[in-house]
C-alpha cells in the first residue's frame, strides 16, 4: 500500500533574516544573491530557488540551509 503526502516548502528566509538584523539590500549584498532574487524570497517564502542560493544567504546568516525550510503538510 502506498500512501501520497503532499509537502510545502516554505523558506523562512525573511524572518531569520529580520532577526538578525538584514534588510532585503543588505542581505543581497553580503550574501552575493541578485537583489531581485531576494525580494522574492521575502515576498514569496514559497518560491522555488537554487539550493547553491539557499547555502549562500544560510552562510550569510549564520545558520544552516535546514534552519531556513520548513516543510508544512497537506
């Protein structure tokens, strides 16, 4: 018997973020991310990105790529 879950990943980048001090700009700049790409991220925690982004801004923020997703079930 097989069993179908659906997850959602949601990026907690904007809050981990804010927490520690980053604006949208701040954190593109240090992280070496497109300005752009960020302020997606912070609109959208839902948004698809690079996992070589995700380690960037984990780097940059002090913490690990596992610490910036959270999986919500359906």
């Amino acid at each position: 018997m097989y069993y179908t879950v659906m997850v959602r990943i949601r990026l907690k980048v904007r809050e981990i973020a804010i927490d520690r001090g980053f604006n949208q700009a701040l954190l593109a700049r240090k992280a070496d991310v497109d300005f752009k790409t960020v302020k997606r991220l912070f609109q959208n925690p839902y948004r698809d990105v690079n996992i070589s982004t995700l380690y960037k801004l984990a780097r940059t923020l002090g913490t690990s790529v596992d610490e910036l997703i959270e999986a919500e079930s359906e």
